[in-house]
C-alpha cells in the first residue's frame, strides 16, 4: 500500500486530528511561523486544507496548539511517576522532561522559541504551559495545596529548566549528563530548602 494511500484512508475524527497537529508540529518545528502554511500542513497529512482549517481554524490557531501540546506536560506522564523518595521522583520528573526534548527538540526549540513569531497570544500559551508544569512538578512532588509563593517558586524552576534545556539541544554547551544534575539538585534544594521557608 501506497503512502499517499496510507494517508488518505479513512481514519477517526480524533485520529485524523493527531494526524495533522502531528504535521504542524514537524512543520513549525523545522521552518519559522512565515514560512509554513495550511497548504503545507494539509499536503504533508494527505488531507483537503478545510480539514485543516476544520479542526484547528486559522494558521495561526493550528501553530497556538503546536506551541500547546509541545510545551504541556500531559497529565499521564505525571501519572507514571515513581511514589518513591523525594531525590527519586526529581529524578524522574527531570529524566522525563529531558527524554521528551530531546525526541521532539526541533519542535520544542521552535515553540519555546515562539519560531520567531512575537505574539501577544503566543506569550499566553507559553505562559498558560509553565503554569501547568509547576503544578504538575508540584503535585508530583506531593504538594497538593501550594501557596502562591510556591508557585511562583515553582514556575522559576519551570524557567530554568527551559532556559538549561536550550542551552543543551540548542547551543550544545552542555551535556545530558550536566543538565540532569543541574536540573535535579536545583529542584531538591527548592524542595528541601526554600520551600520550607516559604
């Protein structure tokens, strides 16, 4: 069977969603905002460019949901943490995080990067994202009902990670290795540390 005919079977609302957020997400990662379109989107999923607008409206709302899905922490993976020590699960959120940007660093990049698209509603997503992973680094860590301050702690983390994240996959400076470390003891010594006083 034929890719094209691959692509152009028929497939499950949902299904055909994923199929081409999937696209945008390859697209937007690999070309700035200006040089990917609709046409481009729906040509590479084997899909009308109405199924595209269908789903996701505009070029620039389908490019809102790329920077979205890549910068979210899914509530599953937070699911599938370890229950173990506290050093453990830091571990484990920071093996997590770096596991998925390395996968899809082209994307990632590109979104937490805004793919040289400054954007108010850009911004908002961007900043709707790091509000998630704080509250998912803190439910992770067992803090089920955080003050404001330690959100606002939890969201600097959030930046540093990003900020750390980039340096590695974008910069090349440092290794998996010095980021892993930096990212963990930085998050036991909030934990351990500062939260306490908080």
């Amino acid at each position: 069977m034929s890719v094209q005919a691959v692509r152009r079977r028929r497939l499950e609302p949902d299904a055909r969603r994923e199929q081409i957020l999937s696209v945008a997400i390859r697209l937007f990662g690999a070309k700035p905002y200006a040089e990917v379109s609709t046409t481009d989107v729906a040509r590479d999923a084997g899909v009308a460019r109405g199924l595209v607008n269908h789903y996701f409206g505009t070029k620039k709302d389908l490019y809102l949901e790329v920077v979205r899905v890549m910068l979210t922490v899914p509530d599953v993976a937070l699911s599938q943490l370890p229950q173990g020590e506290l050093s453990e699960r830091a571990s484990s959120i920071v093996n997590w995080f770096l596991d998925v940007v390395s996968r899809h660093s082209t994307s990632w990049l590109a979104a937490t990067g805004a793919g040289g698209m400054a954007d108010a509603e850009v911004h908002e997503v961007i900043a709707e994202a790091v509000d998630h992973a704080a509250s998912g680094v803190l439910q992770a860590l067992g803090s089920d009902d955080p003050t404001p301050a330690l959100r606002a702690m939890t969201r600097a983390y959030v930046g540093l990670a990003i900020w750390t994240a980039q340096e590695w996959l974008q910069r090349g400076v440092l290794t998996r290795d010095q980021v892993h470390s930096l990212l963990t003891v930085s998050l036991l010594a909030m934990v351990e540390q500062v939260f306490p006083q908080a």
